[in-house]
C-alpha cells in the first residue's frame, strides 16, 4: 500500500509542531523519518494515526483520499502504529492483547481464545516471531513485548505499520532482532514508517530517509549518505560526530559503593547489594536498558532515596543517611535525567535557574540578601561559556529550546566545587549539536580531575565517554568491563547474561 501525505500541518495554539509536510512511503519501503526530539515526528504520526486532526492538508492511500476520526478508522484502513511507551495490559496473555478490541467470538457469543492463539501463533510463525501466545506479558523481556505490538498490529491487517522510536528500550541484540523483523515485513509487502533520531540504525536498514526539523522537511537523503550529512541535516549546521578523549588520568577514589539495597516507589528492590568505586579523573559508566535500577543508584546517591543497606563513602567520609544539601556541600553535583521535572523550574528565569541550591553561597549574597547583580554577572558569564542560546539570562527557562534547557542545567552543576559529578542521561531529548557540546564538558570535567559517573541507556554514547562499563540487569551489576567491549557481549549482559 502506498501513503502519501501532502501539506500537513498541524498547530497546537501557536505552536506550529508541523508545517505543510508532505511525505511518501512506498510499497515495502523502509523509510525513516530522523529527527531530534521535538521536531514533529511524532505528532505527524499521530495525525496519520487518527489521534490528532490535521489542520490542513490530506492523507492518501493508494492514491485516495482519507479521514481518519480516530485510530480505529485508520486500522481499518491498514495502518497499524507501534507506540514507544508499550500500550499492552501487563496481566493479560499475549493472546489476549493481542485481539483485545475486536475480540474473536464464538456462535454463542463468548470470546474464542482459541481462535486468538491460532492468530498469534500464525502470524508469529510467518515472520519468525517467537511469540508464546498463553504468555504473560507482564513476564516478557521488552523485546518480546514490542514484538506482541506488532503483532496486534498485524493482526488487523495493517498494510503499513509505523514504529516510533522502536529500540529505545531495547538491548542491540534485541535492536539487531528487530532490524530483521522490519526486513522480512517489508519483504513480504508491509510499508514501514521508522521514527527515530539514531543515525547508525537509520544507515543500516531504511531504504529511504526524510528528516524534520522544527516541524517542517528540510530534506531527504540515501542510506549511503554519512552520519555527519544526516547530522547536519537534523540540526542545520555541521557536527562532529566523533569523540576525542584522551586516556584518562587516574588519582585517588573519590567514592565507594559498597553492598547497597536500595527500594522503588512500591517498595521492592531496585538495587540489589550493588558496589563500585570511581576515581578521580575517570568516567565509571552504569550501563544498561531503562529500567534496571540506575535511576535508584542516583537518587540514592544523591539522597533522594533512602539506602536500606550498605554504605556509600565519599572523600573518606560516611555520607550513606546524608541529606541532599549535604551531599551537594560535601563536592557532588547531578544532572538528572527528566531536566523539567527535576533539574529546572520552567516558570524562573535562567539566572534563577542556575543559582538553584546554591542561593545561600556568599558569591550569590550580599549580607542576609541575594546580590543581584552578581548574579547576573554570574548568569552571563555561564550563558556563554557554555552556549545557551537565549536573548538574555533573564529568559524564563520555558521559552528555551530542550538543547538550551539541558545546558543550563550542565552549567550550573558544572560550575559548582566538587569532585565527582553524577551525570544521568545527559542528552536525553537533545539535538546533535548540543549532544557534542555536553560531551566535550562532560570530558572536560573528567580530564580536570573530577570523578565522573555517567548514566546513559544509549550504547554509543557510553562506549564514546566510558573509561569503564558497570552493567546493570534488574537491580545488579553483572560486570564492569572496559569500554573496547564488543556491543554483542555488552548486548548480552544487558540482558543478564554473563559470559
């Protein structure tokens, strides 16, 4: 089936996220629609999926016009989508997701889960999916649960299917897996609409490749195309994708781990007797899919999270039952993961902003009163150094683009005295452009003698900044491991298997 959009545009306010987009999708195509978070890619699926109404413009199959009120009408019409947050009801069995919503029925008119298996157990077959069909969902590893998604989306005939960010969430051999998967589909006839903004993953299956950028198609390219031309494409100006680090410079352990439990919000353990150690001049990377208790270890070492068991050493010093103002005064500075929720107040200006935690040091007073103007002079002095883009410090924080916001948290978390920074996805939602910035202070703060712990669940960049690999599989880790790992045996201890 061949899609075609033509003029799309659609506005939330006076936000235009897209802007007279036109897009084609061929029979059995693999395309790739790259862009940075943010650029529209999503809310162009979303139109094409029925969830959102297009402002203007029309959606084509075949060459005939369509509309969609709703996504069952876009089902119906072969459209299938693959979410990137799962939408699967964990206690159900596969076969129950898979037909909930047209369930098959019998003559009498109970459900006929055995008419359910069979489809599942077809269609899993016909493609090499692997799929239990009496399995729980909620005991399925992720890549099997993306594979249950397609799936349901096959099962109701889908003749083009889109996949939105489809490996975030997946080791590579599971990444590797679903290449192949999205080969054989479109082999057999089945258009594919990949969203992603991964460029190694782009070259290595698209057939096709479109990219967006603040909402509008800025153009297309081949697969044969390198990763600086695709990059420079998402972010309108030349990068360099490649990471020069110098060997590190070992000095004294800045922190000891040792045999720490740490709980989740529903009081099971997300860390299980986990340990290591960093020293200054290094970047320890904990590595691993999302999920696997790295965002516990940095509550907990930060003192978000209380540690249940075990004992953290910093300096020397015992700071295992430390408040967050004493770890951040005892040398510790946190880039968390969600910059919104955590690392800024959108409704505070950036200067605000970037005194956070710190408006009772004597370079932000002046007696019992906030000095004003050397917090200003503060403020622009890290505006520019680290390359926000903004018309004045005194911006509110909401008016700044994702790229923007996340360097004002690195500015300030790097402009504080310590000796290890605790750096949790730190170009999470960030154009490429700012991913090579943020990386070269990251770099920059280690080769100044500062431990480094780095939280990332994108292998290429842990493998770019990692001096050491700490691998975490459900709460522990499986091993530490040099960073000249090979990404099939990393791949394998991301899934707990441990050679």
């Amino acid at each position: 089936m061949k899609l075609e959009l033509r003029g799309i545009t659609k506005r939330f306010g006076t936000l235009v996220a897209n802007a007279s987009i036109d897009l084609t999708v061929n029979p059995g195509e693999i395309h790739a629609l790259l862009g940075e978070n943010g650029a529209g890619k999503s809310t162009l699926m979303n139109v094409l999926y029925g969830l959102y109404t297009a402002d203007e413009g029309e959606i084509l199959l075949d060459d005939k016009v369509q509309k969609f009120p709703g996504p069952g009408a876009a089902m119906a019409a072969g459209i299938g989508m693959v979410h990137q947050h799962f939408m699967l009801i964990p206690v159900f069995t596969v076969a129950e997701n898979v037909v909930l919503g047209h369930e098959p029925v019998s003559k009498f008119g109970a459900l006929n889960l055995a008419e359910a298996r069979k489809r599942v157990i077809e269609i899993s077959d016909k493609f090499g999916f692997n799929v239990d069909p009496d399995a729980l969902v909620e005991d399925l590893p992720v890549g099997i649960q993306q594979r249950v998604e397609i799936i349901k989306a096959l099962s109701r005939d889908a003749k083009i299917l889109v996949l939105d960010e489809p490996t975030a969430v997946l080791t590579p051999q599971e990444t590797d897996e679903l290449m192949n998967i999205m080969r054989q589909l479109a082999k057999n006839g089945t258009s594919i609409v990949f969203i992603t903004h991964k460029l190694r993953e782009v070259k290595e299956v698209a057939d096709a490749i479109t990219v967006i950028r603040l909402g509008a198609v800025v153009g297309s390219a081949s697969p044969d195309a390198s990763t600086s031309e695709l990059a420079s494409l998402m972010v309108g100006r030349e990068v360099d994708m490649e990471v020069k680090k110098a060997p590190a410079k070992l000095g004294e352990q800045v922190l000891l781990v040792e045999n720490i439990t740490v709980m989740d919000d529903r009081s099971q353990k997300a860390v299980r007797e986990v340990s290591f150690s960093v020293q200054a001049g290094e970047i320890l990377a904990i590595a691993g899919v999302q999920g696997n208790g790295q965002t516990e270890i940095a509550e907990a070492l930060l003192g978000i999270r209380d540690i249940v068991r075990g004992k953290v050493t910093l300096n020397g010093k015992d700071i295992t039952a430390d408040s967050v103002r004493k770890v951040l005064e005892a040398g510790v500075s946190f880039i968390p993961e969600d910059r919104k929720k955590d690392g800024l107040v959108s409704e505070f200006s950036i200067a605000e902003n970037l005194m956070l935690d710190s408006s009772f040091q004597s370079r932000f007073t002046k007696g019992l009163n906030i000095d004003f103007p050397a917090r200003r002079k503060i403020a622009e002095d890290l505006v520019q150094r680290f390359d926000v883009r903004t018309p004045s410090s005194q911006t509110l924080a909401s008016k700044l683009s994702g790229g923007n916001q996340q360097k004002v948290v690195v500015a300030r978390e790097l402009s504080r005295d310590g000796n290890l920074l605790i750096a949790a996805q730190p170009t999470r939602g960030v154009d490429v452009g700012s991913i090579e910035f943020i990386h070269q202070q990251i770099l920059a703060e280690r080769d100044s003698g500062r431990a480094v712990i780095l939280i990332s669940t994108e292998l290429d960049e842990v493998l770019a900044l990692a001096d050491r690999i700490a691998v975490m599989y459900r709460g522990k880790i499986v091993g530490i491991v040099t960073p000249d790992t090979s990404r099939e045996n990393l791949g394998k201890m991301m899934a707990g298997v441990v050679a």
